[in-house]
C-alpha cells in the first residue's frame, strides 16, 4: 500500500498523462544553478498504456502562497533521470 502522497501523485499522473503508473523509487536531488539551489525528493513511477513515454518523474511544489501543487514531468529523450527532469523544470 502506497502513502497518501504517492496515492495522490499517482491519480496525478494517471489525469494528466492518460495512462496508468506504478511507483518504483523515490529520488533525492541536490541541483545547483547559478546562484539558485535546488533540493528535494523525486518520486518516480514507471508507466503502462502510454504511447510517448514509459516512465514519469514527479514531486509536489509550494508557492508563496504556500499552496501546494505537482510537478509531473513524463521522461523523454532529453529527460530520462529525476535530476534531468528537475533542470528541464527549472529552466522553464
């Protein structure tokens, strides 16, 4: 049985990339950029019934608000680890 935050980012996922997830590992990142500093962990599910990817990367953010919401980032040929997935988020 998956923890209420990895059974919420699973419906997340399922949603928005219309497919169904399975979580297979979590993932600390340490990314620095500039002056910027990057920390957190990364939640990884491996995907079935999706055409365009076979695994996502995901993990919650909090705005200044202190509203939370997800980051859901499918792998692809220029993001294929946690870490690519949290450098292509920050150089949006």
């Amino acid at each position: 049985m998956l923890s209420a935050h990895l059974d919420s980012l699973k419906l997340a996922i399922e949603a928005k990339l219309h497919c169904t997830c399975e979580y297979a590992a979590t993932v600390f990142v340490h990314h620095k950029a500039d002056e910027a500093l990057w920390r957190g962990s990364v939640d990884c599910f491996d995907l079935k019934g999706c055409t365009d990817s076979s695994k996502a990367f995901a993990w919650r953010k909090r705005n200044d608000e202190g509203e939370s919401s997800y980051v859901i980032f499918p792998a692809s040929a220029k993001v294929t680890s946690a870490e690519e997935a949290v450098q292509a988020h920050l150089k949006r």
